[in-house]
C-alpha cells in the first residue's frame, strides 16, 4: 500500500463497529512503525480515520510521487 491509493473499507468487524464499511477513500499517510499506520482520508466526508492494511482492499494505485 502507497500514497494516494485509493482503498474501501473491507473489514466491517474491526473499523469502529462497522460504521466505515465500504467507504472509500485515499491513503494519505503511512506511519510503518504505528499498530494502525495508514491514514485514510474518505471522499464523502472528507474525514480521516487510521487504519492497519488488512483492514483495507486496494482499488487503484495511486501516483505516490503526487504529480500530475
């Protein structure tokens, strides 16, 4: 998993009592040395929520460099 790849919320048991499942959204950070190291930030609400990788389903690589 990388910057700016756009991820859904795959496992409804372990994200806040399923209330973030199927949201999609982009990585917008990744802290390695975190239990939950991958911030997402969602599309609709543009709010952010941590999460760990297995917890999320990849659906387009995102441009990790950030150009255009």
């Amino acid at each position: 998993m990388e910057l700016n790849d756009i991820v859904i919320v795959s496992d409804e048991y372990e994200t806040t009592n399923g209330d973030l499942f199927g949201q999609i959204g982009c990585v917008t950070s990744i802290k390695k040395e975190k239990n939950y190291p991958i911030t997402v930030t969602f599309f609709q609400t543009n709010d952010s929520e941590i999460f760990h990788e297995s917890e999320l389903t990849i659906l387009n690589k995102g441009d990790s460099n950030g150009g255009n």
